[in-house]
C-alpha cells in the first residue's frame, strides 16, 4: 500500500533504492528509474533516460517531456549546435533571426541560419540600414560599415558626423568619395525619392557597395555620366540612372562594375559604356530609350561591351533592352558573351557583333511587358532563359526560376 516502499527485500517492503539496480525496470518498463529519495518507480531521474524521442528527451519532475519544460539553458548546454527550444520541445538551431549570431547567417529560416538572400530578410531581423550583402558573404549589413547619403533636410556636405542615418551626407559623389577612402565603411546607401546628381567611384582596395532605397534615382540632367567607375570593384544595387546628356553609366580601363536590378533610362549618349579593359557583371537590369553613344566608330544605345580586362569579369545576362536610339547591346569582341536578353524596339538592331544566346528579340514579337518592365503571363520570354546560367533573382528580388525554366529579361515571371 506504500508506494515508496513497493519491493519486497528480506521479507520487508522497502523503496527502490533498496531493491536490485533494475528493479524498478523489471516492475514496469513506463517507470523504470528509481528516486533515490523519495524511494518510487518513475519515468525518469536524468536525461540520459529520455533518449528516445527527440520530442521527449528531457527529465522534468521525473517525467520524459520536450524542451519546453527544461531550464531555459537546457538545448544549449546540451548541444551548442542546436541551442534553443523549438515548437514541438525540439532543439533547434533558431526560431527567430536574433538567435543566428554568425555574421554570415543571420536569417532564420525554418529553425536554421542562413545567409540572407533578399534586403527585406535584414529589415525583418532589424538594425543596419538594411541591406542584405548576398554579393559577398550573405550578412546583413550594419551601421557600422554604412555610409547613408539622403538629400533632405539636415543632411550634411562635409564633417565629422556627416555620413550616419540621422545626419546623411546631402550629395551622392560625397558619400562614395568617403567611402572609397575609408577602411571600414565600404557601404553606401542612397536614400531617396528625392534625386542626386552623379558620383564617380575611384576604389584602391576592396569593393565597394552602393545601394539605393526609396528610389534613389541619379538624374545628372547636364553633362557627364551619373555612374562612373574609374578603378577598383564597385558593386552598385538598386538606383535608377537617368536623363544624362551623356551616357548612364561609364567603366574605364581597369575599374570593375557589378550592377544587379537597376535602371537605366534616357540618357543621351547611350546607358551603359565598357571601356576595354574593364571588368562588368551586369543583370537584372533594364535599359530603356538610351543613345545614340558612341565608342571610336561603334554606336551603341542601350549597352557597349569593350573587351573585357584579362581574367574578367566580363559578363551580360538577364537584362532588358528596350527602346534604344542605336543598336541596342553592341560588343567590341564577336566571341563577348551575352544571354537571357529581352531586347525590343530599337532604331537599329537588337545585338551587334556578340555571341548572344537564350534570348528574345524583336524579330520574335512583342514581349509582352507592363509599364515597369515586368513580364505578362503570354510573354514569349517565359521559360526562355539559360537552363544553367542565371542569376538566383531577378529585378524584383524574387528568385529564379519560377517555372520550369528560368525567363529572359530583368524580370521573373511568377505564376
């Protein structure tokens, strides 16, 4: 009738402590350890007894239960690799973005962390300007390496404080030129709706990032491109570049561009000019009503893709040319590679003088895009893309493919 003394030991009820070491899991396998003090047959008295089910692998009042019930410390004393309670009483590696401490995986995703792929994974997990550095090694950028540049008022032209979110640097070229000189904020975030001028980038070391928010927008409306790279890698993301009397965006010999879901739009002397000798890795991209430019004697409106400095990089894909007042993608070298294009209405033609594959042309129709540029379901660049070649998103941010294959053009279509 005493349940703290339930075995019979020498002709006298005693607890389980006095019993044989497996008695308790001889009398019943749903109570198998013994508690020393109070003498009963319980599930457990350790963790070690609740091996079985990951749902049910902590000791807790001596029943067998999941995480939930343990200290709060429990996962990750137990297991540095999965250190915080999940649903279910699981351990798991993460359930919100604050438990992802590695710089390079700061997302949570489905109880793991992950680099970030998308800027709107860093404004969830909050902090920083965000920006997701996908380009690099897939952190989530932070104040501490941002240059902010926003023309409103109480920004700065120069100074000391000048540069953060609360005082903005006032001009684009301000911004980028403390950034190309700095060693530890090598990120430029461009605010807008309101416009800038231009910026020239001249980086001796590393790469440079410039990404635009709120539409920043560059509208030189004067002389001289919006966007030049003189030397070094410079990784620019988001900024629409227009109505320069010259050309959008110019890369001379030597300096590296890698542009990724941008616009560039009525500028006089074409969008875009490789110089050869430079680098260029450019998607996502739409050109639209630029030119006639020109290199030496080769007109170009939408694109001109000098030959590519040695080692490269020297890369076109996934970009929409449309409306160009020349031919619309030229290239210096026969054999410079260009795919995944949507190219339409040019005064001239399409493409001259690249190697161009997976890609829609004007020959082929109307492409069937909306205002912005994004592509309807009847689009003839569905599923038309490079089967292996393209990049993981597309001018919105979402990734390819969608469908069975992934489009040409800067815009994913989704079903």
């Amino acid at each position: 009738g005493d349940a703290s003394k339930p075995f019979c030991v020498g002709n006298a009820c005693e607890s389980c402590a006095k019993a044989a070491a497996d008695a308790c899991m001889k009398k019943s396998a749903a109570a198998p350890a013994c508690e020393a003090g109070s003498g009963k047959c319980v599930a457990c008295t350790g963790d070690s007894q609740c091996t079985a089910d990951v749902a049910k692998s902590f000791c807790v009042a001596n029943v067998c239960g999941g995480c939930q019930g343990a200290a709060a410390d429990g996962c990750s004393k137990r297991n540095a690799a999965v250190p915080v309670c999940g649903t279910g009483g699981v351990c798991v590696e993460c359930t919100t973005h604050a438990d992802c401490k590695a710089a390079g995986k700061p997302i949570c995703d489905t109880n793991k962390c992950v680099p970030c792929v998308r800027d709107e994974q860093c404004v969830a997990r909050g902090g920083g300007p965000g920006v997701c550095m996908s380009h690099q090694d897939g952190r989530c950028a932070s104040d501490g390496e941002t240059i902010y540049v926003e023309n409103k008022a109480g920004c700065a032209m120069s100074g000391a404080a000048a540069g953060t979110a609360a005082m903005p640097y006032c001009r684009a070229e301000d911004g980028v030129n403390q950034a190309a000189l700095s060693t530890s904020k090598r990120v430029v975030v461009m605010r807008g709706p309101t416009a800038f001028i231009s910026f020239t980038a001249n980086v001796a070391s590393g790469q440079l990032t410039v990404v635009g928010q709120n539409g920043a927008t560059l509208a030189p409306g004067g002389a001289g491109p919006g966007v030049r790279v003189v030397a070094g890698d410079v990784y620019v993301r988001g900024l629409t570049i227009r109505n320069s009397e010259d050309t959008g965006v110019v890369v001379d010999a030597g300096g590296i561009l890698r542009m990724n879901r941008c616009i560039v739009k009525d500028n006089m002397k074409g969008g875009l000019l490789v110089n050869p000798g430079a680098g260029f890795d450019v998607a996502n991209t739409v050109f639209d009503g630029n030119g006639p430019g020109n290199l030496g004697p080769i007109s170009f409106g939408g694109a001109l893709l000098g030959t590519a400095r040695l080692g490269g990089p020297g890369r076109f894909r996934n970009n929409t040319v449309v409306n160009s007042r020349s031919l619309g993608v030229v290239c210096e070298k026969a054999t410079q590679p260009v795919s995944a294009l949507l190219l339409y209405n040019p005064t001239q033609i399409d493409a001259g003088n690249c190697t161009l594959t997976s890609s829609k042309q004007t020959t082929d129709g109307d492409p069937k895009l909306t205002a912005d540029y994004h592509l309807t379901a009847t689009s003839p660049c569905r599923n038309a893309g490079d089967p292996t070649d393209f990049p993981a998103d597309d001018i919105d941010g979402d990734p390819r493919p969608q469908e069975t294959r992934s489009d040409c053009g800067a815009d994913e279509w989704k079903p």
